[in-house]
C-alpha cells in the first residue's frame, strides 16, 4: 500500500464512484480501478463492491476506509506543522554587527519592527574577527561590519560570503565637557599625548588605539559602556568612536559629548560592509533591515 492508493480509497468512498473520484483526481477510472484491484489481491479482500447504487465499501473495507482518513489526516497535520516551521524560519532575522554599529542597529531595529512585526529578529553584537566565520556557518543572515576590501576579496570564493559596501565613517575623539578637548574642530594625535583614554574592548579598537597610542595612557577597557561614558562625561579620559556610532545618542544631542574628527593629518576613514551567506542568498527580510540601516546611517 502506498499513499496514492489510500488517496483513492478515500476519494471512491466519498463520491460512491471509480469515474466520480477518477473525475476529481485528474486520473483515468482504469487506473484507480486497477490500483484498488491490485491492493484487494495484496491484502486478500474486497475493499468495495460494485452495484446499481454506486461504489461502496464492504464490511471490511469499512474499517479500510476508515484507517485511511486517519492516515491522511495525520500526513495532513504533519505538512502543516512542516509548513509552519519553515515559515517561521522564513520570517526570523538574525543580525551580527560590530560595536560600532550596535545603537545604529538596534534604531534599526525599531523601524523594521514597526513595519515587519512578525518577523522575529536576533541581534548579536560580534567583533570583527569572528563575523565571517559566523556568517559562513550560517550562525547569522545579514554582518555588518567594518573590513579593507582585502580582507574580503577572498572570501566569496573561499567561504560563500557575499558582500556589498555599506558606508565610509571616519573616526572622532568623543570628549566630555569636562575636557579640554570639548571645543577643539578637530584633534591630532600630538595633541593627545597627555590625556588618557578609555577603549571599548574589542580587537578592532584595540589595534586602532595601539597604533596612536602608549599603554600608559589607557585609563582601561571595558565592555561596560555606561562605565566608558561616565569616565569621558567626568572628563578623565577621551574614547575613539566613529561619527555615526553616538550621533543620536542623547549626551551627544544634548551637548553633554562631542565629536570631534581625528586627524592625522587628514580624516581617518573605516569601509563597512554588508555581509551574508551565499548558500542562503541576501533574503528578503535582510535587504530590508539593510536598507533601513542605509538610510540612518545616511541622516
């Protein structure tokens, strides 16, 4: 017995007739009969008998029939359950970015969720280092990162990553009022020899602050970015960050921090990226929250 010939029990039974169920099923009678014929002589009994008032199930064919309703029931349940675990795949998000994107990503977030309520979105904040190999796992949909356009000329070959250029920011000093730096134009690093600094600890910022910088001027680093921004609003210590990564945050809107470009001796530029997995394509859902991001980012 396969599930073809339970299909056309089922259909026989419902419409009393070979030709009525042939009909409904885009089969010819022949080929329905001799599959019910086929499964008769298998099982060695009459599933229906045939008389002026129709195609109808004998006393054991009842039971037959009735085993076959649940049977399709049961498939039935099943492609629906199918179905809605891959839709509920098919409406998540998952997001890497690096820290320098996290408010921006999350500000994102707020405005695709407006839009795309259903969709279930993950964010993960991962460091540079790690957002290609989270990528090329699959661990995530859509990376956004910052990277030379070196570190990824291999990697749609070696490791199915596609990537597409999201934007250009350039580097600031984020200075409290506190600071003599507040009211400078712009900063070299001559210019902050003497003052100490706090580091976001990540391998991006800190090969950055070891190529401008000695380590007796770290004041420390941490994870902690209420513990970084206390340290800059008292004004002991200065943090690098990229132009877009406060510009709506509420210290800097209020005028409680400033960014001030970096030079040495002209702007600081970092290349950022859109990153995801070529076996899985740039979906629907992630070209969204990537347009969104493109957009803030362009404010």
């Amino acid at each position: 017995m396969n599930l073809e010939q339970i299909k056309y029990i089922v259909e026989v039974a419902k419409e009393s007739s070979i030709t009525k169920a042939a009909d409904k099923l885009h089969l010819s009678p022949s080929a329905i009969s001799q599959s019910i014929t086929q499964l008769e002589r298998e099982f060695g009994i009459s599933i229906f008998t045939r008389s002026r008032h129709g195609t109808l199930p004998t006393a054991e064919g009842k039971s037959i029939v009735s085993k076959a309703y649940e049977i399709l029931h049961k498939m039935d349940e099943l492609q629906k359950e199918l179905s809605i675990n891959q839709k509920a795949k098919r409406l998540s998000l998952k997001v890497g970015c690096a820290p320098a994107l996290t408010y921006m990503v999350y500000d994102a977030f707020i405005l695709f969720h407006e839009k795309f309520p259903e969709v279930n979105v993950m964010i993960k904040e991962i460091d540079q280092e790690h957002i290609l190999e989270e990528i090329k796992n699959g661990s995530i949909d859509i990376g956004l990162s910052s990277f030379t356009e070196y570190d990824l000329s291999s990697m749609k070959h070696e490791k199915g990553i596609g990537y597409e250029p999201l934007y250009t920011g350039h580097v600031c000093v984020c200075a409290g009022k506190k600071s003599p730096l507040y009211y400078k134009e712009f900063i070299t690093p001559d210019e902050l020899t003497d003052q100490k600094i706090v580091i976001y600890n990540s391998k991006g910022g800190t090969t950055f602050n070891d190529t401008y910088f000695n380590s007796n001027q770290i004041l420390f680093s941490s994870n902690n970015v209420e513990v970084l921004r206390s340290a800059i609003l008292d004004g002991h210590a200065f943090s690098f960050v990229l132009n877009f990564t406060f510009k709506k945050n509420a210290d800097v809107l209020n005028g409680n921090l400033a960014l001030i470009p970096f030079r040495n001796p002209d702007l600081i530029s970092q290349d950022f990226w859109t990153l995801y997995p070529l076996t899985k394509g740039f979906t629907a859902e992630a070209k969204e929250f990537d347009r969104i991001v493109r957009y803030l980012l362009d404010q």
